[in-house]
C-alpha cells in the first residue's frame, strides 16, 4: 500500500516537474470581424472596451494576417501552421450530413503539440474542420473538450435546436426555423419589429459557448489549460439578445432589412450588429475577469484575432449589414472572399500580464500560421515544433527582443475566379483570374502590384513601374504552391508542372 501511495505521489511530482512554468493559453478568433469593428484600432460607433484594454495592456500588431479569405481554410492554416499553398483545406467544401472537409488524421495541430505538454484542451465555438467520427473530429485532433457548432452553415443560427457537447448532439429551448429565410411572411409590417419576434429563441447559443468556456476554465485552474474559443459572432444572420440591442437601438439612422440578400430579416440591422460585437465584448471581459480571479492573471496568454474580413466590397449590405457606416474594414479595399488587404488583415492582439510590455504596438507581419509555433515556444516546448512549418513563431516579439523580419507571406484561394497573393516587405503581388469560368480555360492572368507603405488602400498598380520586383515575387509564389486534388488551381498547377 505504501509502495502503490509513493508511485501516485511520484507521477504528480513529474506531471507537475513538466508543467511547471508553462503559461495557460487563451485563443480568442471571431467571425468575419473586420480590422476597424475595434475601438482601439479606430472604431467610433460600436463599443469594445475590453478588447481594446486587452490592446492596452498587451501588444497589438497593426499588420496581422489571418489564415484565408474565408472560414475553413483559415481556420485549417490556424490550426496546423501551414500556409495556404501547402495546406490540406484550401477553401470552405461541405459534406455529408454535416459539417466540412475533415483534416487527415495525421495532421499536426496546435492542440495536439500542447496536449503533449500537458495542458487541458478545450474548443468552444465552431470547429469547421471536419465531422464528429470524421479524420477531422475535434476530439482526434488534440482537443479533450469541445462544445459548440461542428458545421459552419449550422452555425449560421444564433437560436440553433442543438448544440455539440463533445461527439454528442444536445437539444436546445428554440423553435425550428431556417437561418437562410431571407425574407419575411406574407403581409408582414416591415416596420413592426414584432414581424421579426419568430426569428428569435430562448437559447442564444453564443451566451452558452461562453459560459462553458468558462467552466473549462475554473475546472482547470490548477494546471495548464488550451482555450479555443473561435467565437460564431458577427457573422450572420444578424441576431441578438434585446438586452443588448437596446443599448444601440435609435442611435442612427436604421433602416430595417426586410431580406432580400439572404439570412434572417432584422428591422434594425446596423442596431443588431453594433450589439453583437458588444455582447461578444463583454463574454471576453468575463473570461479576463474569471482568470484575474482566480489567481491567473500573471500566467496567462490571451490572443485575439478573426478568421477573416468582413463583409465589404461586393458583399457589402449582405443580410443587412453595412460595412461601410461602420468602416469595418478600417480604410483598407475589400473584404472577406477575396485577398485584398479588407479580407485578409485582421485585428490581432496579445496580452501576457508582466511579460509583453503594455500599450506597445508592433508593425511586425505575423499570420495565422505563426501562431502554432509562437504557443509551443512560449510553452517552453520549442524543440518539438515540426521543422516544416510555414509558420514562424512571433515570440521574441512579443517578448521585447529583436526578431529578424518576416520572410514574405503567402497566400492562395480558389474561389473569386482564383486568388495568389504574396507580401515581401512592403511589396504584395496580387494575381487574379487563375481558375476557369465553367468549361473555359482561365482568363489571362491579370497581375497587379502595390506598395502597402504608401498605397496600404492598394489603389495604385505599379507593376509596369517594377518589372523586376514582379518577376522576384512570381518566382517565390511558384515555389510557395503545392497542387492540391481537392482544391485544385489550374493555372498554378500548370505553372508547378512546368
């Protein structure tokens, strides 16, 4: 018996000896939340105020990237440290019954690098990267704990009949109704906001994923911990509490959205977005203030960034929603679908109380490929980051030291009749029209260059100016692309098999 309590008491020593010392980890990633829907990066009308005292506090970058153009394939680049050109999931593909493209099984993930080193892992929100029982279940994929949406068309509903609690479908309190009814009844008063009550539950699901991101929290509160909570707001449809509403209802000018342009109608659609963002505000609050609380403040990594732009450019007043009142892209072209600076440059802040300097800002390009690294490093585990990675680990940055400049940044997406771009300094190269228009071939490529330091709204192609610099970049974005049979690029592969 003696011997059976010195064995357990030995095993606590050792999981303690490899845990000790290693920070707990907070990855906040919101939903084509665009980089001027902040208060600290110059957004006047929506309030933030704990995200921008995260920015106070802590380090925030002014030239962060997220993964892709859109979800899946973002959140794949997140996850794994690969960029677009050698990633497995290269654009947003639904299956069957339920959810996207699942990530092979032998995909090495942030999650899994962590678990490794001890920490509890927990994914609250929407996965997006492959079904339960799938390859890409999250809970093969190093997560010990996930609660949310698994699909992300599912989670196009705020008032959802169910949620996943792990591999198991949980019922909810709301009423069946479709999130892609994108108008109202017959003989409804578009001006009445009681036509819009139907599109409205007891359960909103994103006050639920929170507070079970805050129980994870509490439960593991004696070890290291690995939060995911990759947020479902402000993507549409427009829905939120009245509580939060209120606060924003009469403010401007609202015209109601009576549908038209998919998703839910709402009668006040500027009101309904300005709140969510808010709402989604204060859930981060909470958790800054759950980790304060309990003593863990002083060891504690929060980073928070967006899967992608908003929606500008042709998708501006989707559903209602109006990126240009809002400025939600902060003065940069585009946005979410494409791979102008709108729809790949997103807010991206770190926060470690007593170890990043507060109220620092960092011009440094970083991207969602270097957070993998950067966690494993800043977890004391930098010898087992796979040597293959794209991405490069933003560390010593964030930790006052010098840190030689990005390489370059590359970026690929087969949709919008095909995207390549590739940042080298302050040059970024834009290639379009590299996939063909049904049975066609691909248009000529039409190739474009900007100078992000005078030009950061890329409005002036100075290619013809620079014949060199282009042919540098096309050389490297060549190298950078892998073909890939799921998410083929004709006119890249056709440059590779050269």
């Amino acid at each position: 018996m003696k011997l059976k309590v010195l064995f357990v008491v030995l095993l606590l020593a050792l999981a303690n000896s490899v845990t000790a010392g290693k920070p707990n980890i907070v990855l906040m990633i919101a939903d084509d939340l665009g980089y001027g829907d902040l208060g600290c990066y110059g957004q006047t009308k929506i309030k933030t105020p704990h995200l921008d005292r995260m920015a106070a506090e802590g380090m925030k970058f002014t030239q962060g990237y997220s993964g892709n153009a859109v979800c899946a394939p973002s959140r794949c680049v997140l996850m794994t440290g690969f960029h677009p050109g050698h990633a497995y999931v290269r654009n947003n593909r639904s299956v069957q019954p339920e959810g996207q493209e699942p990530i092979p099984a032998d995909s090495i993930t942030v999650a899994k690098l962590l678990k490794a080193q001890g920490y509890a892992t927990g994914a609250f929100g929407k996965w997006g990267l492959g079904p339960f029982g799938s390859t890409g279940d999250p809970l093969k994929q190093g997560f010990d704990r996930f609660y949310g949406y698994n699909c992300q068309g599912k989670a196009h509903n705020f008032y959802p009949t169910s949620l996943w609690d792990n591999d198991r479908s949980v019922p909810l309190d709301n009423p069946e109704f479709s999130a892609h009814q994108d108008k109202l009844p017959d003989g409804a008063d578009p001006n009445n906001p009681a036509s819009y009550k139907q599109f409205a539950g007891k359960q909103y699901s994103a006050d639920l994923i929170a507070e079970q991101a805050l129980r994870f929290i509490r439960d593991n509160k004696s070890r290291p911990f690995f939060l995911f909570f990759p947020t479902t707001v402000p993507h549409l449809a427009l829905q939120v509490p009245e509580d939060s509403l209120a606060e924003y209802l009469g403010k401007w000018d609202d015209p109601p959205y009576a549908g038209g342009r998919r998703y839910l109608p709402h009668f006040a659609p500027r009101a309904a977005y300005a709140a969510m963002i808010t709402r989604m505000d204060r859930e981060i609050g909470r958790m800054m203030d759950l980790v304060k609380e309990l003593g863990l403040d002083d060891n504690t990594v929060f980073l928070f960034s967006s899967d992608n732009g908003p929606l500008n450019g042709t998708l501006q007043g989707l559903a209602g929603t109006d990126a240009i009142f809002f400025n939600s892209a902060g003065g940069l072209r585009d946005g979410k679908g494409t791979l102008w600076e709108g729809g790949i440059r997103v807010p991206f802040i770190v926060r470690w109380r007593g170890r990043i300097a507060p109220g620092t800002t960092s011009e440094r390009v970083v991207a969602f490929e270097d957070i993998l690294p950067t966690f494993v490093e800043l977890a004391g585990a930098k010898n087992t980051i796979p040597k293959n990675l794209d991405g490069i680990s933003f560390a010593p940055t964030l930790l006052g030291k010098k840190q030689a400049p990005r390489p370059f940044l590359y970026r690929e997406f087969p949709a919008g009749s095909g995207q390549q771009i590739l940042r080298l300094g302050d040059w970024k190269l834009v290639r379009q029209n590299l996939m063909p228009k049904g049975k066609k071939a691909p248009s000529i490529i039409r190739t474009e260059l900007y100078n992000l330091k005078n030009d950061v709204a890329e409005t002036k192609d100075v290619a013809a100016q620079h014949p060199d610099i282009v042919a540098k970049i096309v050389k490297i974005m060549r190298e950078q692309h892998t073909p890939s049979s799921i998410f083929p690029i004709p006119a890249l592969d056709a440059e590779k098999a050269k």
